[in-house]
C-alpha cells in the first residue's frame, strides 16, 4: 500500500464518530414490529382513553412492567411485553396512531424508508375485520408519509406458534393488499419447536402471487431454520440470522446467492440468540461481505432506535467508514422496494452520506458509484 494511501487510513481511524453524527446519517428499518415499537406514553394515554387496566398505576410503573431494554431468559420471554402492548391496539384510531408516531419517531433520526411487520390477527379483540386492521396502519402510514417524508411499506406476518390456517389467512390477507401498501409476507412468533415447513399453504399462496417474503430465523433456533425458511419457503431475506455463522455451508449459499440479514443486534441480545454484544456476529458477517442490514426489532421493547444501533456497533467493532457507508446501501438495496423507486433512492442516500463524512468528518469515502440496486 503507498504511503499515502496509509496516512489517509491513519487519519480516518483517528476519527471518533458521536451518536449525533449517526442520527444525522440516513437510514433505513427493515426490521421493525409496530406492537413492539410504541412510545410509553402513548400505551398510557390510549389506555386511559378506552378504560384498558394494565395493571398499574403510572407511566414509571408501566415502563417497570414491560421493561424496556431488559435482558430476558429467552425470546419467549422477551415476547410478553407484546401482551401489554396488544391491549391498546385494538381499534383502527389506535392502530392509526401507532403508525403515524412510528413514521414521525423515524423521520426525527432520518430514517427515511422503514418497512414495519406486525399480525393483524393479534389485532382482532375488539370485532375489527382483517381488512379495517391493514387499512387503518395503511392510513396512518400514507399521513406519515405526507407529514414527515417518510416512505414506508408494511409486511404482514403469519404466526408460528398459533397455527398454519392462521398463517394461511394472514397470506391471503397480504395477497389482497400488495400494491396497496404491503410489501411483503413474514413469519413471526416463538421459533424454537415451531417450524416454518408447517406453513407451506401459506408461503405457496404467496410466492405464487409474487409477494416478497422474509422470514425470522436462526434467532432462537439454528441454521436448519435458516435452511427451512430458505429453501422451503422461499424466503428473500432473513430475519435476524445471527446463528447462520454455525454452518459454513449455508452461510457461503447466502452470501452467494445475496441474500440479506436483519440483524438487530440490541434485540439479539436482549432475547439471548447471542451472549453478549461482543459476540454478535456482525463484524464477521461484514468483513465477508454477507448483505448485512442494521434494524431495530422493537423500539420500545428493546429500548432502541436506528440511530443507537449504528452507533452501539461502530463502538463495539470500531468500523470503518466504509462499513458504515456498507450498511446503509445494504439496508436500500435490501428493500422491498420498486427497483426503478430503489435506484433513485439509492444514488440519493449515497450522496448524502458520502457529503455528511466529508462535511463532519473530513473523511473522503471516495468510492466508485454504485452501478446497481441489485
């Protein structure tokens, strides 16, 4: 390497990058449950509102009981906090305003694109149709959108752990609603001893109408999960895949074949699919060039944002800025997302990050232009 080449990566390295210097960075969510991802607050007004008992008697005591950011002994156990959350989200004026906060929590930290999952069946409580259930998280969407700038997508998701007919009418649901504001089809839930192959009637119905398909896995179980969402299901993405690094194999078919991550790595933690943040595979993932995407999972329950997750990673594995500048082209590039849209998109939010390194950092990134969204 020339002499000047190594001056240059001195001079980066000694850099500190500030968490502020990450919120101004444009980002996209592609991993991001709305009943995992209100504000406290609004849990406590919109149960006050309706006459809903939660329990306790205060926003402090509420913050307690669900506990945001807490380790938890399990993803089982990590996913109670949704029973709270679920009692608020039962009528279309609640529904609507959990997407709307969620689209202007977003646009507060220049998250530009998120895509947000959640199951309408969980939303059913009240005697709200399916369809009244999608709609109202669509309307609350599109005026984020028109307030904020913020452009978003939703995925619905089928259930694991309640059963495949669910999972088939939540496909249905999505096959109904593509091109109206779904994106994508999910499966969501407890993954250990609920395996995705059970939902085959589902993830047939889907494929065969074209719809985009992500899948959680090798969360709480390991790569034949992966394996199963893959190459039974025909998934495009997957949902978090920190334990894909326990199968050499599979790992090289996904980096082959592009396929992207949804790491969340707070969540990983906080739900033991890792140790310790130390652990989290992404580093390793980057420096093989896996199509690594940075997510929330749940804002509230994991106690999080894009901006802390980007900043939690570049201090843990010292990244570099072509890491960082990796991560968000990953996280484009891995949208469900038009492809014409998808260009566009990303020449835009290239530009944009390379001008924010050099204006706040003196870093040149200096790279080729990206030649596809692909």
């Amino acid at each position: 390497m020339q002499t000047n080449e190594l001056k240059k990566e001195e001079d980066n390295a000694s850099v500190v990058l500030t968490r502020e210097f990450f919120r101004k960075l444009p980002k996209t969510d592609l991993h991001v449950h709305l009943d995992g991802s209100l504000r406290l607050e609004t849990i406590w007004e919109l149960a006050k509102k309706d006459k809903i008992d939660l329990g306790v008697g205060s926003v402090e005591e509420l913050r307690e009981l669900i506990g945001p950011g807490r380790i938890h002994a399990s993803l089982n156990d990590y996913l109670k906090g949704f029973d709270i959350t679920l009692k608020v989200l039962q009528t279309r004026e609640n529904l609507y305003r959990a997407a709307y906060e969620l689209a202007e929590d977003c646009a507060k930290e220049n998250v530009g694109y998120f895509e947000v999952r959640y199951s309408p069946i969980l939303h059913t409580q009240k005697g709200l149709s399916l369809p009244a259930i999608l709609e109202a998280v669509i309307e609350g969407l599109q005026a984020g959108q028109r307030d904020f700038g913020v452009h978003s997508g939703i995925i619905v998701c089928g259930m694991r752990n309640i059963s495949p007919d669910v999972s088939l009418r939540m496909a249905e649901l999505a096959v109904a609603f593509k091109n109206r504001g779904v994106v994508g089809f999910d499966l969501a839930g407890a993954e250990y001893n609920y395996p995705a192959r059970d939902h085959l009637g589902a993830f047939s119905l889907i494929l065969s109408n074209n719809v985009n398909v992500t899948i959680h896995a090798g969360e709480a179980y390991g790569p034949d999960s992966i394996h199963q969402a893959l190459h039974y299901c025909g998934a495009h993405r997957i949902g978090h895949g920190v334990r894909l690094r326990e199968d050499g194999d599979l790992l090289n078919y996904v980096n082959d074949h592009r396929i992207p991550l949804e790491l969340c790595p707070s969540s990983n933690v906080q739900t033991g699919a890792v140790k310790n943040i130390q652990e989290h595979p992404v580093k390793f993932y980057l420096d093989l060039s896996l199509r690594v995407t940075l997510n929330t999972d749940n804002r509230l329950i994991t106690n999080t944002t894009m901006t802390d997750e980007y900043y939690l990673i570049y201090k843990t594995f010292n990244l570099s800025g072509q890491n960082i500048l990796d991560l968000i082209i990953n996280g484009v590039k891995s949208a469900f997302m038009p492809y014409e849209f998808k260009k566009w998109y990303l020449r835009e939010i290239k530009r944009k990050t390379i001008k924010i390194f050099l204006r706040d950092t003196g870093i040149n990134l200096n790279i080729k232009p990206v030649s596809s969204a692909k």
